[in-house]
C-alpha cells in the first residue's frame, strides 16, 4: 500500500488578505506591495492581493485599488476578494481578472459575517458571477465554516457539498473549501475532500486550514490523499477570522511547503526567499510571528 | 479507499522521564510523585516513571528509586530506563518489573550519548535482555536516532531495521522506535513503520516523535495508517534531548490525545485530568508548557 500522495501541489498565499485583514495595526501600503512582491518572487504563483470590503469595516483593505494597481502582473493569478456586488462594481475597475467570492455554510456565521443569511449570499452572488463568467474573469468560491462553524458546532457534509454545488453551478473555477476555526479533525479532512473531489472532478478544488489546533498540517497531509493538490496558506502564519472567535493563524506557508517538500511533493517555493517575505512585514505586525519554520530559521535569514 | 485507522490506540507516558530528564532545575521528588500518580489518574497505563542513570550525569534522576518505590502499583506498566549494566543492577534491586534500554542506530550518536558504538551497546545488551527476560522482566528497546542523527545526517531505513531485528532476537518485549531529532517526514513515517509492522508481527511495536519541525502529529497520523497503535508521547510536551542538539519536546500528550479522540480512536486517556497532571508539574519547570491543547484550555481546569 502506498499513501497515493500528488507529485505536484500548488500554494495559494493569502497572507496579504486573509491574513493582514486580521491585524490591528494598519500596515503601510508600500510594506505590502513589498510583501506581495517578495512573494511573488519566492515563487508563489497564485496570490490573494486584497479585499473590496468596506474601509469601515476593514480599515487595513482600505488601500485595495493602489494594492491592485501596483501589484498585478502577468505572471502570476492575481486575486482580489469581494464579498458583494458593491466590492464586485469596485473590482472591475481594475486589470484584475479573478475574483474570490465567500460564503459560510453555516447560516449564523454568514449571518454574523456579512449580515446575509446562506441563502440570501447565494441568491445575489449566482447572476454576480454569471457576469464574470461572460468577462472572462477566473471565479474562485470561497466557502467558510465547511467543516464546523463557531455558533452552529458542527457542519454536516452534506451542506457543505450541495454549497460547493451551487457554486459550480453558479460557474466557479475554483473551490477553496475551508475549516475557518481550525476545529477539523484529519479524517474529516480526508472524508469530505474524498467526496469533493469525486462530485466535483472539473473544478479546482483547493483546501484552507487554519491551525488552531495544530491539526492543519494532518489535515493537509490527509487532503493530500483524498488528492487535494491546492492549498491556501498565509507567509508567517498570519490570519485568523475576526467573525470566528478564538481561530488562530492560517497554516503557514512556509511550514506547509517544508513539509510538502521534504515529502518530496514540489510547491515551486524557495523557502528562503520566502523568509525574506516574512521579514518585510514582520516589523508591522502586532503579534510575534508563530510558524515553526519561521522560529527555527529567522536568524540565518539575510 | 478508507484510511484504515486503529480503533484504539495505546498511550507510553514519557513525561516523567524523558521529558523531566531534559529540565535544568531539580524538580522536587514529591512533585514527580504526585505527577506520575496523577498521570495514571488520567488513564495512563504504561508510564515511564524515572532512569536509573548516573545522578552524576543526570542529577535530575537522581531519586530514581524513591520514585520507584512509591510509585510502582499493579494497575499499570511502570517502565524504568537502564543505560547499562549499571543502571540493571539498580533496577533489579526494586520492585519494577519493566525495564528500557535505549541504542542509538547512529554510531556517532550513540558515541556521543552512552560513550559507546552502537556494536559495543548491543553487545553489552543482549546478554542483559536474555536475563532480564528469564526473570520475568518486560523489555522494552528504546530505537534512538531511527530516521536522522544530528552528527549524521539521514539514518537508512535498513539499519534501522537490522537493530530493531537484534532486540528482538535478544528477546525484546516492545520496540520503540524514535524520531530523536523531530526530523522524520510523514512518508518516511510511514514506510518505517509500514516495513517494521511486517517484519516483527509478534513485537509491541511504539512510535516516538518529537515536535521539533512541527510534524509529530502528522507523522502519527502516517503511522497510524502503518499500522502502528502504541505512541511515547509527554504530558505537556515535556522533554528534549540533551545530546541532540535543538530537539524539541515530544509530541505532547494531550495534542496526540486531542488529535486521536477527535478521530474517534479510543486512548483511554481524560483530558481534563491530564491537564491537572500538568499543572502539577508547571510551576517548577524552566521553560512554559507549549501544548497547544494546554494553551487552548489551561484557565478552564481546576
């Protein structure tokens, strides 16, 4: 028996949204161009820029348009998060041609997030994307709280699935499928990729744990054999979900890729240039930086 | 495809020796007492209680056996640590009735930690298991540096296996096959173990990972998949290696507790008293406990 493990898996960074979005303190434009580009230079191939959300709610996305302005080149799929049709009117001003929309599949935590209930975010985000589909722009669905939802507790599958149905459906290129508070256990991890992968075969399917736990790399390692080959994660371990009480940082990229190499998987990431990302932003964050790759190396990083 | 977990899987309690071994300050011998007892209180049924190292050396041990002596009882496995001949004399004097030897299969490891080749140990071990076994002794082989030595690099899967092979030739009850330097990646996990469960089917086979790069989880999760129900883990994550320089903690009991009961795979194991354990011990160690399951839950254990 073998553990049937891809030879190849693709990172999607969200630090520069998921994870910034959480921080207190606001990080100056220019550190995150900076950031994003040291980034890309480490080899990270699919970015989460920024997020068109209100600056009222989200005063640290309020620079989005100077983010995605000097940011976006063709190298690499640049994308920005909108969470409604406001965010989306805002998003194709720009050259950015993929577009990151979210939904909880727990109502309550929808409901507590962006005030809509599943049903009500769905019923406005299927013409939204349509439109997007007809422009030529890559969809990716986000789809919150899959697993187990701060106020609901657990998720059942099934609703999980039949979000990610409507989604396809709806066109998305992509499923980014998360455990938004960290809480999933790796045989969760493995059942329900098992089942997503297998009812959803034309659609990239992409997995997002966040490490409250410390579970997130068992549960990449058990997506891993569901054949997952995409994953989310944040430079330096950041992020957290300011809707999701007590979700700590996502799972680190550069844990994350460490891992995946040593196995023998590639990510096309340089770890070391990838420390060097971390540096830049580093000095503006309000909370030490957590991963474990990032404490045992940070020194020897020029 | 399943992942083809166990149902149930056997906790080894370290903490009191191999994690206290590792701590700068003497950790008064009431307080080891009441932390071994309170571990067992836990559900712990194989726990190993101290060393019968030189208190030259390792002063930590030095009140081996009044730990033994108080202690012992009949409900679990109360496992001493012998380095030698030495040590033997010593265990043999109490009324333990289960004892570990440990053999590096890196040479300069083993060099570096006993002062001996691993040939000159083995040599000196056998004869020693055959008269232990002849009294009726439990023997447990404690495998050190079985992936990676920190003099020499990666350890072959063969010579690993071929040790394993003279312990149990000699007459060992369990083989405990250790990560030392938490460097393993779950596919060597994996394939290790894998390999080892054929070859020695009637032998306790134990699995002991250090959280150095953030993998012990993950590469008990592979294990598991091996075939592999017995796990050496610390309360607390407790522990280190003196002679393998920047090791970490093993992994910690209540994340490998956490982690295999969200599974559904039985330990046998509260976590609520477990925690108690810990905080027994807390206060009189140099350095804080890093369980993320300690973090998580501390302030809510009486």
């Amino acid at each position: 028996m073998t553990l049937g493990l891809p030879k190849k898996v693709t990172i999607i960074e969200v630090g520069p949204r998921d994870g910034l979005q959480n921080e207190k303190s606001f990080v100056p434009t220019e550190v995150k161009k900076e950031f994003i580009k040291s980034l890309k230079n480490a080899g990270l191939t699919e970015v989460e820029l920024t997020s068109f959300v209100s600056p009222k709610w989200v005063p640290q996305m309020g620079d989005a348009a100077e983010i995605v302005a000097d940011c976006l080149d063709g190298d690499t799929r640049d994308i920005v998060l909108a969470p409604n049709r406001k965010g989306i009117d805002r998003v194709v001003m720009t050259d950015c041609k993929a577009v990151a929309v979210f939904v909880g599949v727990s109502n309550t935590f929808n409901k507590k997030n962006i005030n809509k209930t599943t049903l009500e975010s769905m019923a406005e985000l299927k013409p939204i994307i349509g439109e997007l589909k007809e422009k030529g722009y890559f969809v990716r669905a986000c789809i919150s709280t899959a697993f187990y939802c701060p106020y609901e507790g657990e998720v059942k599958p099934e609703d999980a699935v039949e979000l990610c149905r409507q989604f396809v459906e709806a066109g998305a290129d992509e499923l980014s499928v998360a455990d938004t508070i960290g809480m999933a256990a790796p045989h969760e991890s493995y059942e329900l990729f098992s089942r997503l992968k297998t009812e959803f075969p034309n659609t990239l399917l992409t997995a997002h744990f966040h490490d409250t736990r410390k579970m997130a790399l068992t549960n990449i390692f058990a997506a891993l054999q569901a054949g997952v080959d995409r994953f989310d994660t944040s430079a330096g371990g950041l992020g957290g979900c300011p809707f999701a009480p007590g979700a700590a940082g996502n799972a680190a990229t550069e844990d994350v890729v460490y891992m995946l190499e040593r196995i023998g998987i590639e990510t096309n990431v340089d770890l070391e240039k990838l420390m060097q990302a971390v540096k830049i932003v580093q000095p503006h964050l309000s909370r030490p930086i957590e991963s474990t790759y990032f404490r045992l190396n940070a020194e020897t990083v020029k």
